[in-house]
C-alpha cells in the first residue's frame, strides 16, 4: 500500500468518527418511529409510482370513460377495452 493511500484512509476514518458541530448529538435529527398508517402511506405511494412507471415503459396512456380509467397505447384499444368492461 502506498503512503498516499494509508494516509488518506487514516484521514478517512478520522473524519468519520469525528463528530463534527454535533450533528450527531442534535436531538432534531433523530428518527422517530414511524405509524402503521405512514408506513401503508409509504407503501401505497411506491407502489403507485411502480405502476406508473411501468404504464410510461410500455407507452400507456389514461383514457376516460366517467369516472373509470382504461390505460391503453391507443384510443381505438381503449374504446375496445371499455366495451369490453362496460363502460360504454
């Protein structure tokens, strides 16, 4: 190992034990525990953004039929899918 690469791991690990301004003693940065109601939040949300996600990578689109929703590439498969569900 060169001197370079032992010095700056030393300063590494220094630097990462040091406790800079007290960050780590301030009681505002401390997490609290999250209820079961933020975290179902949480997992609602992401899943959300999956879908969608998932929706934009095979060039869906929102279609309305009231208040249903049909996702489809075009307007002609969207009209065909809200037949098929009875929407129209």
């Amino acid at each position: 190992m060169k001197k370079s690469h032992a010095l700056m791991t030393i300063m590494g690990m220094a630097m990462a034990l040091s406790d800079q301004n007290g960050i780590y003693n301030d009681t505002e940065t401390v997490r609290k525990p999250l209820t079961k109601e933020q975290i179902e939040e949480r997992k609602r949300l992401k899943q959300k953004a999956i879908e969608n996600k998932r929706r934009e990578n095979y060039g869906l689109t929102e279609y309305f039929y009231g208040e249903n929703v049909i996702y489809a590439r075009n307007k002609k498969n969207a009209d065909r899918k809200a037949r098929n569900k009875g929407y129209l």
